[in-house]
C-alpha cells in the first residue's frame, strides 16, 4: 500500500471546521441544558475500554469494535457506544448510589463499518441513561425528554416510533415455535425495514393461510392507542400481551406529557442492539432517511457488571442532527480591533474589556501604508455599509464590527 499523502485521513473519519463546529457546540450545549433540567447528572467516560469487560458487554460486534493492544498486551477497545461504559461506572463508582440513577453524556464513539456506503467510523452522540426503574413512567420519561432534547436542538420536524421486542418474540413463538432460523431472519428484515425481504420469507416458509396472514399483518399496526388493542386481539402468547399491556400504559403516560402527537406506535419495531429487552424506538427527522435519535430498555446489562437493575435510555446521533437543523446567527459576532503602535496599549485594553463583557474580539497591528490605507478606506465607507448591511472584510475575512486605534482614532465600524 502506498503511503498516504498528508492531507489524506482514513476513511469514515471527518474534519469539522468552525462553521460546523460552532453549530454542533451550540446543539450539545442546548441539549445538556435541557436533560439537565430534566435533573440527569452529565458523566464523562474513557474513550478506551478493555475489551474484556465494556468490549464484550457492548452489543457492538467484533467486527466493528477498533482494537488495539497496550504495552502489556492486553485488548482495548475504542468505545463503540456509552451506555455499556455508564454500566460499568454504575456498577463500580457508583455502587453505592441509590437508584434510580439519572446520568447524561456527550461523546464521541467509534465503529469500523468497512467502508459501507460512507457510513462515519467516528460520530457524536448525546444521551442519557435512566438506570433502575422498570415501570412504563420511566419508559415514557425517556421518550419525552428525547422529544424535547430534538426541539432543543432545533430539529424541526419529527416522528418516533415506538415498539416492544417482548411482542415480536412471544408472537413468533406462537406462530413459529422452533424455528429460530426463521424467526432470525424475519427479525433481520425488520431491522433493516425491508419489508419486502419480509413477505418473501414467509411466502418461503410454507405456513397454512390464518399464521401467513398474521404475521404479514404485523407490518400495518402502525399508529396509536387502537395498535394496542388491535395487537392484543392478534396474539395470544402471554409474553407477547405482556409486553402490549407495558405499551399501552407508555401510551397513557406520554399523554400526560402532552406529547403523543410526536408519537406512533409501530410493532415492526426492533432494537439494533442485541441487549434491549423491552420498548424500543427511533426517531426520524423529516427528509432525513436515518434516524437522528433511538433507545429503548435493556434490563440485562447491569447484571454483567455485578449490579443487576433495569435501565432505559436513548442517544441523539448528534451528528445527524448538524445535516436538519437551520444555521443560526450568533448572538455576538466578532469584533476587529486594529491599531498602530503607539495606540497598542489603549487598544489591547479595550480588547480585554470587551471580552471580559463575553464578545469576542480580534486584534491585529497595523504595520504598512498599504494595510493604513484600508483602515482608512474601510472607516470611510462604514456609514454605507451599516446603512446596506455589508460585510465589514479586512484581508479576506469577515467580521460584524471594527474598532481601529491610531488610525481615525478611536472610530468604529
């Protein structure tokens, strides 16, 4: 292989310039605001992990963990997700802490996706884990605190889907008792939304008319309170009607919220992690085919740290969420203060006093004629340029003010 030249960087991996990273600040700083609010503590976590523990409790496969070996050859992983590393910690530094726990986090994780489709091997999340309860309120909190964490971050439109993977597996249970191949692949297909994939199989599958029907009648129970009831009349298995008497009550209390109007009810739902055992759900941002927020429960996964509790939470695909929301002017622009030598202790004063003020403020020495000359002819025209709205540029670069010292001493722009 041919050595990389040096402005190359591996695939899957970006850089952010200031534009993008002044717009993905201002989301993570809007949405840790409002999970605070909503009283969940920020946590920060390493960015490696031993593989042994977090590496082999997160539901990441092998193939998409990045690996490395320390000094004393033992295997490390890059964290491919948060919620396995808060297990660790609320097993450990935390054990003492009573429950429920409620932890919030912004990070950046890492998954090896072999080049598919320019799919980031390096993106943000922000999230929050709601470790302890097992009730549907918590369920519920979960969901409604990821529809207002989207409006705080400014995404304008958006629609969750709600499922429960207890209703899938007790209804293929009943209709496709063991069958596991079967039941596998008809779950891959519904993760992967292709529905078509769905009825091929079950068309494969040879099934009397009553369980095909049933089965390919999964895909349209989309929608609200009247999913539930229509599921409950479908299935008989205990497991499955369990988990749609949890969606239900989810259901009631998201309307206590005020906040089913962002919600469906979708049974086609299934987590992408191995260790969600209950709701599950995604969101999806309008004209954006990716989901820019998912969670669900995962009641086991305490368990492998010697803590055993149940837990629900979610993750923002932060970095999604930069392609659907709107630029926003900043409150405070910056500030261009030039000046000639002799003025360059009056200048740098009024630099300080400004930021001291929270603007931000730019200082450059005026040295040439030539660079006086623009000053002078920048000051000239800055009656004309408040009057039509015009950039203030001085050497290519834009500001909203200049401040120039020694030069029409003491003028303004």
């Amino acid at each position: 292989m041919s050595k990389p030249k040096g402005f190359e960087k591996p695939t899957g991996v970006k850089d952010y310039l200031p534009h993008a990273v002044t717009k993905l600040r201002r989301i993570e700083r809007n949405v840790l605001a409002c999970m605070h609010r909503w009283g969940y503590e920020q946590i920060m976590t390493p960015t490696i992990e031993y593989y042994d523990t977090v590496g082999v409790a997160s539901a990441t496969s092998d193939q998409k963990l990045f690996k490395l070996l320390n000094h004393r050859g033992t295997t490390i992983v890059l964290r491919s997700d948060v919620t396995a590393p808060i297990a660790r910690v609320a097993s450990s530094l935390l054990k003492e802490t009573p429950f429920p726990l409620r932890l919030s986090y912004h990070a950046n994780v890492f998954r090896a996706f072999e080049e598919e489709g320019g799919r980031e091997a390096e993106f943000f999340q922000t999230g929050v884990e709601l470790v302890g309860d097992a009730s549907p309120e918590a369920d519920a909190e979960v969901i409604a605190l990821a529809i207002a964490s989207l409006q705080a971050a400014g995404v304008p439109e958006f629609k969750i889907a709600v499922g429960h993977v207890g209703f899938l597996n007790g209804l293929f249970e009943e209709t496709l008792p063991g069958r596991a191949g079967a039941q596998e692949s008809l779950k891959a297909c519904l993760l992967q939304r292709d529905h078509v994939g769905y009825r091929d199989i079950l068309r494969s599958l040879s099934l009397e008319e009553p369980i095909r029907s049933e089965l390919e009648g999964i895909l349209r129970l989309r929608g609200g309170q009247e999913v539930c009831d229509q599921a409950l009349r479908l299935s008989g298995n205990d497991a499955a009607h369990l988990a749609i008497r949890h969606l239900c009550d989810l259901w009631d209390v998201l309307g206590a919220y005020g906040v089913q109007e962002h919600v469906l009810i979708d049974l086609t739902m299934i987590g992408d992690f191995s260790y969600y055992t209950g709701m599950t759900f995604e969101g999806y941002a309008a004209h954006l085919g990716f989901p820019v927020v998912s969670g669900g429960r995962y009641d086991n996964l305490l368990a492998q740290f010697g803590r055993p509790a149940p837990a629900t939470g979610f993750a923002l695909k932060t970095t999604r969420i930069l392609e659907v929301v709107e630029d926003e002017a900043e409150a405070n622009g910056t500030t261009l203060i030039l000046y000639a030598e002799p003025s360059r202790i009056a200048a740098l004063a009024e630099a300080g006093k400004r930021r001291e003020a929270g603007e931000s403020v730019v200082t450059e020495a005026v040295r040439t004629a030539e660079e006086r000359g623009a000053v002078e002819a920048l000051l000239q025209t800055k009656a004309n340029r408040a009057k039509n709205g015009e950039p203030l540029v001085y050497q290519g670069r834009r500001y909203d003010g200049l401040v120039a010292f020694g030069i029409g001493e003491g003028e303004e722009a």
